[in-house]
C-alpha cells in the first residue's frame, strides 16, 4: 500500500511540473495585465458616454429654464387681456415644463453620480493595474533569473572593458594591498 502511495505521489509531482510548464505563469499574469487594461478603456469609454448624455441634459435643462423664464410674462398678457383660456393653456404648458424640467434634473443628477462612482472604481482599477505591473516586472525578472539567464533583467548590459579600466583598478588593488 505505500509503494502505491509513493508511485502515485510521484505522478502527481511529475503531472503538477508539466502543468507549470504548459501555463506559463509569465504568460497567464500579463494576459491578466491586459485584461484589466481592456476593462479600464470599456470604463473610460462608458464615462465618456455618460459624459456627453449629461451635456445633452444640461443642454435641455438650459432651454426649458429659458422657456420657463417666458411664462409668467406670457401669463400677465393673458390676464390683462381677459384672454382666460389662452391663460388655461398657457399654465397646462408651464406645469408639462416643470414636470419635464425636474424629470431631466432627476436624470442629470444619476448620471453625475454614476460618473462619479466610475471614476472612483476606475482611480482603484488603475492603482491595482500598477500594482499587479510592478510585481508582474519582479516576478518575470526573477523567473529568468530562476532559469539561469541573469543577464535578462538587464536593459543594457556592460560587454566591454577596456584596458585603461583595467590597468585603473589593478593599481588600486595593489595600493590597497601595500
């Protein structure tokens, strides 16, 4: 019974290392790099919608304001001039305007919030993105290190030195050996 235990913990050690080296953990953590990426454009993109909505309904808001500012004007016209039913529907008007001018500001008021939280999500998104950035450099440099190519991590190595270099640090060894 503890041969067949250590035979099939030996397989699963083997079946575990040929797994690790068909993922690529390299590989599957800057696909979840670029995945957080794509997801920070499609939030962008959705403020950016919300955004140009609201200037639609601030515009709106504008001109109901405008023609709301006309009413009353148009209403003591309507009383000087004994002009009852012009005044009835005059007020209908008002009141329909009213009633549209605090459906839109209800409506501005959603949208802002909804930038806001985007916004909000979209600032901790970025953060975890630079976050998972700098431990996805680490862990690839320190992968290449693992497999025995240190000079990966360098971005320029020094591949020559001249004689002078040489001949500089030599004296200093031996002065510091005097």
């Amino acid at each position: 019974m503890a041969l067949i235990n250590r035979i099939s913990k030996l397989f699963q050690a083997d079946l575990h290392a040929v797994l690790d080296n068909i993922e690529q953990p390299e590989q599957l953590l800057k696909q979840a790099i670029r995945e957080m990426q794509q997801d920070l454009y499609a939030t962008e993109d959705t403020i950016q919608h919300l955004q140009d909505s609201q200037q639609k309904v601030e515009a709106r808001l504008s001109q109901l304001q405008q023609l709301m500012d006309k009413y009353p004007a148009e209403l003591d016209l309507c009383f000087q001039s004994d002009e009852e039913d012009l005044a009835r529907s005059l007020i209908k008007r008002q009141l329909e305007t009213a009633q549209l001018y605090d459906h839109l500001a209800t409506q501005n008021e959603s949208i802002q919030q909804q930038i806001s939280g985007l916004q909000t999500r979209m600032g901790e998104k970025q953060m975890q993105l630079e976050s998972m950035q700098q431990k996805a450099e680490l862990l690839i440099t320190e992968a290449s290190v693992l497999r025995g190519d240190p000079l990966s991590s360098w971005d320029s190595p020094v591949t020559s030195i001249n004689t002078d270099e040489i001949e500089i640090a030599f004296l200093n060894e031996k002065q510091r050996r005097q």
